[in-house]
C-alpha cells in the first residue's frame, strides 16, 4: 500500500529525564538555555496565540507520532476568546519538538515546529498567511521557517525518471539545509546541545526518508509539491531499467554509507519522527539483502530475526510493531501459511505494546485476523480481465476453468525485470509441477498498456503460457489488486484445489526448493 506522505503530523523529539537530584537540574538550565524552563515536575505545557484566520485555531492540532500519542482523554484542553487561543496540554513527561499545523480559511494551510518543554508557555500567531513563535525560545521555535524560506525544500524537487538525478538534488538539499543551520548557528549564537543534536538529527533523517521514499506522487491541490511515496524505489529502478537497458543503477551509490548504528541511536529515536518512518525501510532494504520477495513469509522472518538480533528496548518494539502493522497492511497475515506466523509475533510481544498507539493497533490487527475469510470474495471473483485475443471474461470464469488444480497467480509486467526473469528461466521447473503435481499457472498483469502488454506476450511466447495469460482492467484500481493490496510486483499468490488462499505473498518460483515444498505441502494434503 501506498504511503503517501501527505501531511507530515510528525516528529517527536525527547531529552533523557534528568535525575532527581536538585543540582543536577541547575546544571541542566545552565548548560541549556533552550531548558531554562524545564520544569520535571510539572506535566503541562500552555500554548497562546493570536490570528487573523480563526478557522486555523479551531483545527489547530499538535502532531506527535500518532497526532496525540502523549496525551490522554481530557489532557487537551482548548479555548479560543476572540481571535486568542488558549491551549492547555497536560500529561508531558519530557521535552517534546512536534509540529503545529492549522488548516485555514481559503484552502491555507500553516505549519511549525516547535519544543514543548514541560512548565514552559508557548506563544505563537498566525497572521497574514504564516505561523510564527514569540516569546522566550522563539529563534529556536522559527528555526524550521527560516529554514524552508531561504533553502529548497525536497517536495519541490521530485523524481523525475532518474533515480540518480533524484539522489543529486536530494543531496544537494540537503547540504544547502545543513549549511544554512550551520550559519543560523553562528548568527544566534546558539550554545543548546538539545536544539543542535534535535536539529542535526531531523536534517539527517529527513535527507534519508528521501532517498527511501522518493517525493514521486503530485499534490492535487498544492501547485509543484510531491508527496513521498513509500515501497516503491525497485518499482522506479525497474521501470528505468525497462526504459533504457543500458541503465546501471548502484543503490549502494545510491544511498551510499549509512551506518546500522544510525538506527541503533536511542537519541534519533527520540528525537526524530523521520527515524521512525525510516528504520523498518531501511532495514528492509537497505540493510537486507534484496533476494526476498517484498512483504513475503520468508522477508518476514528474516526482518523480524534481524531486529531482534541488532535492536534492544523502544527501538526494537518500536520496529516489531511496524513489522507487523507495514506486512499487514501488505495483505500478510491473510492466508492459511502466513496468519499463524502473524499471531504467534503478536503473541510474543503483545505485553511489551504498551503505548496507546500500539495497543490500538494490534487489536485491530488481530480483529481484521478473526474476521478474515480465506476464501475469495465475489467482488473480488468478478474483476475482468481481457486475453490476447480480446475476450472479455472474470476471474471466477478463469478460476473454473482449473477446477482441481492448484492455482498459482502470477501478477507481473512487461517492464519489471524481476517478473521477466521468472518467466524466461522458470518455465522447465514449472512445466514439472503441471505434470507432478496438477498446478496451473495463471499470468495477470495490472500495468497500464494493453497494446505494450501484447507484444510481452508475443516476446515471451515460448515461456508464458498465453492461453492463461490476462491483461488486469483497472489495474490496480481493479477489485482484485485492492483485495490483495497488489502495491509491488512481482507478486505469486498459490491457491489450492478449492479456490482457497493458501500462501498470498509466495516466492518466487526461482527459489525451487522453498516454492515445491509448498506446493508438495497443498498437494499431499488434497484429500484431508
């Protein structure tokens, strides 16, 4: 699924509580003067303001990792007199750097960062179009507004069909960011540790969440921004592969060095809301390596190995509840070789999800477990499909058509490499299991071009097998893609005898082994 980044309500950005020793604390006002009011034992944080838009103060909203995730019912406390806000959070336990965000009048949107410091008052605005911060830490809290004014901002600069270019610009951002809080540095004569490590960390992680996320999807509604769009960088390198043979693309250039300590850093952890959006991606494509199939049982158990090998504490529950909640949301956990799996990880970590956030999530993860049905539904079974011949016909009609057999769906495309190689190379060890152990191989394509997915289908004629080869209408707009969440390819989805989902995210064929013993597995157990 795409994860667009459409309003970023993020960032979280904490300072380790300091002890209860009363010189300590004087130590920590003196060395930080953004910490001055720092009071540990108060939990409130009084936020004023004034404004010309009083729509922005009535959908005024402090973004944390899940917009509120630090406050409790009735902790949020709003007054608006006029044209003053008078806003009251409670139930903070230590320093926070979220953003502020207000949509307006006549489509305006404004936004802010800001360092909510437990006993401190914030005082802000917002007039003529803009968000500023007055007050004591005021240079601190406009910093991210004089930063986007007077350097290029990444969603102004997307993908362009290179890859390459893209990481270009992105760096290039990024040194001209980084370059000018170097100077807003010396010009405020800035001496707070907690504002240049918060802000150092946030630069890093935001250039990295670029490279990984790629501003690639067009705002509708904002002239020349981008979106980040998640879980699609192969796709992009596949298709300029596809474009231009001859295109070499060196992810490991690409992202070039980037330390696993980067993500075992308890600090970025808390102090970045873009850490926390990059460690499950990284992990999964960066730090693995790619010869699992995205989002498969097999990617499953090497990601979720791999965090509890490197990672300890929040960090470590903090990915095992994105492994579960990103795979989930791939459709992982919806057939009968993968839901066990799902929940035997719930399981184990079910007590250690204690934030709220976490808790809500796993119960509907588990909910949408208990209800899942692993049988297709007839909205699903009605998707169209047009053969190389023209013919119109369903997915149920496709399906009866191989009554007895089990199903194997390849859902593929004419620029993926990936998918290509499977079918020019896999056609001897797929040919055996027609014959020892009755599978029918059904070849779906959900790209766009029905006339360049005709000429594949001729190209590779003496591979695929076209007389159960189909052109997907709608493509991934079309019931069954929404059904499967068809958001990556190449994709294998095995079916047994009786149309049931067996495995919903397989490997590849080219993993002979791996793939026999499950189908081995669906055919010794036919008549059970």
């Amino acid at each position: 699924m795409k994860k667009i980044a459409l309003i970023v309500l993020l960032l979280i950005l904490s300072c380790s509580k300091p002890t209860n020793n009363s010189q300590a604390k004087d130590d920590v006002k003196k060395k930080d003067k953004l910490l001055e009011k720092y009071n540990p034992s108060s939990d409130k944080v009084v936020i004023t303001g004034t404004t010309d838009d009083i729509i922005g103060f009535q959908y005024l909203n402090i973004s944390t990792e899940n917009n509120i995730e630090y406050y409790k019912p009735n902790d949020f406390k709003k007054e608006i007199i006029g044209d003053s806000l008078h806003l009251v959070l409670s139930s903070i336990d230590k320093p926070l750097f979220a953003e502020v965000s207000a949509s307006g009048k006549n489509k305006n949107f404004y936004r802010g960062w800001v360092f909510i410091i437990p006993g401190d008052t914030v005082k802000m605005s917002i007039k003529k179009g803009k968000m500023k911060f007055k007050g004591r830490n005021a240079i601190y809290n406009n910093f991210y507004g004089e930063l986007d004014k007077n350097t290029p901002q990444y969603n102004r600069n997307p993908y362009n069909g290179s890859l390459m270019d893209y990481k270009k610009k992105a760096k290039s951002i990024y040194n001209q960011r980084t370059a000018y809080f170097h100077k807003f540095i010396e010009k405020h004569k800035i001496e707070s540790e907690y504002f240049i490590n918060t802000i150092t960390i946030n630069l890093r992680h935001r250039y990295l969440h670029n490279l990984m996320s790629p501003a690639n999807v067009k705002a509708q509604f904002l002239e020349g921004c981008y979106f980040n769009e998640s879980d699609v960088l192969y796709s992009l390198m596949y298709k300029e592969q596809d474009k231009n043979p001859e295109t070499i693309i060196d992810l490991n250039n690409y992202f070039e060095s980037i330390s696993l300590n980067e993500f075992k850093n308890q600090a970025a952890f808390d102090n970045s809301m873009f850490f926390r959006m990059n460690i499950n991606g990284y992990i999964r494509d960066y730090f693995l390596k790619p010869n699992l199939i995205p989002f498969s049982k097999e990617k499953f158990i090497a990601e979720k190995e791999f965090i509890e090998t490197n990672f300890e504490g929040d960090i470590k529950i903090f990915a095992i509840k994105e492994l579960i909640r990103e795979f989930h949301a791939k459709g992982f956990g919806k057939s009968k070789l993968t839901i066990s799996l799902l929940r035997n990880v719930i399981n184990d970590y079910e007590k250690e999800f204690t934030k709220p956030s976490y808790i809500e999530l796993i119960e509907k993860v588990k909910e949408d477990l208990n209800n899942y049905k692993f049988d297709l539904s007839e909205y699903a079974l009605k998707s169209k499909f047009i053969n190389i011949n023209g013919d119109t016909l369903s997915l149920k009609e496709v399906f009866n058509r191989s009554k007895k057999r089990i199903k194997v769906v390849d859902f593929w495309a004419s620029w993926c490499p990936p998918c290509v190689k499977q079918i020019n190379e896999g056609k001897a060890f797929k040919d055996r299991l027609v014959v020892e152990n009755n599978v029918e191989w059904i070849y779906i394509s959900p790209e766009k071009n029905y006339e360049k997915w005709l000429k594949a289908n001729e190209k590779y004629k003496h591979t695929l097998n076209f007389y159960n080869s189909f052109f997907l209408i709608k493509g991934r707009s079309s019931s069954l893609s929404k059904y499967f969440k068809i958001n990556q390819i190449p994709r294998y989805i095995i079916f047994d005898q009786q149309n049931t989902i067996i495995l919903n995210n397989a490997p590849s064929p080219l993993e002979n082994k791996v793939f026999e013993t499950i189908i081995d597995d669906i055919y010794d157990n036919r008549n059970q």
